[in-house]
C-alpha cells in the first residue's frame, strides 16, 4: 500500500525550509521594508528591484484554471529539470535508494540521479518503444523509491500504452513519475485528471514545447498536496524570477493561439513525415505524439555532418540504446522543412 510518509527522507521530515521575507508576509502594503531590497529601485523597472513571489500564486491561478487543478497541487520549477531533481532529493537516500528508468528516454532522468548519488535501475523498452512490464516487475526492490515515465517518450516520440501506466499506478508503492512535456502534441489524455485517483503519481509538463516559451524555463509538477509541500520545502526560495513570472502571466492568456499554433505544428508533422517516406535513405519513420521525429537512415551519423556542414542542426540519437542509426528532427517552420527535405535529397552515399 502507498504511504507517502514511508516514501520521503528523514532530513527532509525535519527540515524546516528556509523562510524568507516573502514567505512571511502575505496581503497589501505600500511601504516593503523587509528584505533588504535596493529602495530606490533598479536600472531596468522599479518593480525589478523587489524579490518575486516565492510560491508564484498569480501564475498558478492561471494554470489551476487552464489544466483544472487546485493551485495546492502544482509545483513551478526552473524547467521541468528542477522538479526532477527536487524529487530526488525529496524522497531518495543517497547511496541506499533507487529509481527506475526505461531508456531510450529523456537524459536528465539519470543524469539528476548521479547527481545525487541514487543508484539506477535501467529497463529498456521493447523493440515497439513500449514499457516491459515483466522486466519492470522483476527490477522493483524494497528501496526503489521513483519510477520515471516520458509520455510521450523523447527522443521516441510515442505515447506509452495507459493500461501498462494505470497497472503501474496500482501496484508499486513507490512514486510514479509521468513527464507529459509533449502531450499538447498528443491525442492522449493527460494524467493530470486522474491525480485524486493515485495518491502516487506526479505528473510534470513545460511551457517550452506547445507553449513555445523554452527560453523561460517553466516547468510544472501536479500532485498530491502533501507531494507539493515536500517539494517547495526543498526548493530555493525564489526559482522563478520576476520576469518570467510576468511573461508566463501573458502568455497563459492565449491559449487560443497556443491551440492554433498545436494544429498548425501537428499538421506540419504529417507533411514533414510524408515528404521523408520520399527520401531514399530513410528507412524507418517511427510514429510520433510529439513536435519531433525519430527517423531511421543510412549511414546517418554521415548525413548528420552533411546536415551540420550546410548549417542544418538536427539531434544525432544514433549512440542511444534501441535508436542506432537514428536522427531526431524537429518539426520546424514549413521553410526549414523545406530545406531539411532539399538537402536531404541532396545527400550522396559514400
């Protein structure tokens, strides 16, 4: 049975987290004289000149209305990399816990875990980029604390099976991580509508994808209360800067041109898929739930230079476990497809 208490480090039950100026004072005032900010103000805006909110509870309004959930349960993190990282440190002993990942997957997953000296468990997914639940089943131990999901799967671009994620959900007692960065480009259903369902589940997204505000670096978690206290218990005090919560704030309020510019992207991906199938050394176009493909080519570590050479920049995936000979490319503007597609054509076998 799931038992969050049983789940979080014992340094981190009795940490009383930093408490700052900010966190301290909450309502309406006209003279701050609390943090020891510059009062005069700054050389860019007045307002630059005071620390931000630490909790972002504006931004979390906006986000509470947009995906449903109570502003208790999301976690705002400098990227989605900020969360990873924080989870580990929230709930996994250095050197005696472990977490699972099922490569090929997203990097950060087992580069924050080094970091913080958590020993990994690696199940690979199945020739079809899916989750072997018998392999997972067998690797489970005692002291696996998280089991890492990329739904969908970067640099794959599938969505994983949901049978095998709610079969996840309801039989380990560990924390069940789904990193949905890419399901606005899905016809998946996010998980965030089943949090009141599993006690264990976390569930990230981003504003750099389908929000198109990478350089921001706004990552979100959604979870438990009890999961969100842990981790701004853990957090810097103030991880988002003022001026990415500013410009988070406008754009939350377009949503129907982030709706436009989804379609727009999803049907630049079928196109771009179609004019690949035409490219001789392509062998196998996997299918895709993101803003990205995983093609196979021949000799594609050759074509990658040949690309680079001619300042076409793509992401070379062939070193990857289950991803030899395979190239990422992203979805660009129809012109960049263009020219990808040109200079593709173009390319000679040695």
């Amino acid at each position: 049975m799931f038992n969050l208490a049983s789940l979080v480090r014992g340094n981190i039950k009795k940490l009383s987290p930093y408490s700052s100026a900010r966190d301290e004072f909450s309502g309406k005032a006209s003279v701050f004289l609390d943090a020891n900010e510059n009062s005069l103000g700054s050389p860019l805006t007045k307002w630059y000149n005071r620390y931000p909110d630490p909790l972002q509870k504006k931004v979390k309004e906006k986000i509470s209305f947009i995906k449903k959930v109570p502003i208790e349960q999301i976690f705002l993190g400098n990227g989605s990399d900020e969360p990873i990282d924080i989870l580990l440190r929230c709930f996994c002993e250095p050197k005696v816990d472990e977490v699972i990942i099922m490569p090929p997957t997203y990097g950060m997953y087992e580069v924050s875990a080094n970091i913080n000296n958590v020993t990994i468990r690696k199940v690979p997914l199945t020739s079809s980029f899916q989750i072997d639940l018998e392999q997972l089943e067998q690797s489970i131990q005692p002291n696996t604390k998280i089991i890492w999901i990329c739904s969908p799967n970067n640099p794959t671009g599938n969505s994983m099976d949901r049978q095998s994620i709610e079969m996840i959900l309801n039989n380990f007692d560990g924390l069940v991580v789904i990193d949905e960065a890419y399901i606005n480009f899905s016809r998946q259903k996010s998980f965030v509508a089943d949090l009141n369902d599993y006690p264990n589940l976390v569930v990230m997204q981003t504003l750099s994808k389908a929000w198109g505000l990478a350089g921001l670096r706004m990552g979100m978690a959604f979870a438990s209360s009890e999961i969100i206290q842990y981790m701004n218990k853990v957090k810097p005090p103030y991880n988002i800067s003022e001026p990415v919560q500013e410009l988070a704030l406008k754009a939350l309020d377009e949503i129907g041109q982030v709706n436009d510019m989804i379609k727009a992207i999803v049907d630049m991906r079928a196109a771009l898929e179609k004019d690949l199938m035409n490219i001789e050394t392509v062998e196998k176009i996997y299918p895709s739930d993101a803003n990205f493909l995983l093609v196979k080519f021949q000799d594609a570590k050759a074509l990658y230079e040949y690309l680079l050479d001619r300042e076409i920049v793509v992401r070379d995936r062939s070193n990857v476990q289950r991803c030899e000979d395979c190239l990422r490319i992203t979805v660009g503007t129809e012109k960049e497809n263009k020219a990808l597609i040109e200079t593709l054509k173009s390319f000679k076998q040695s």
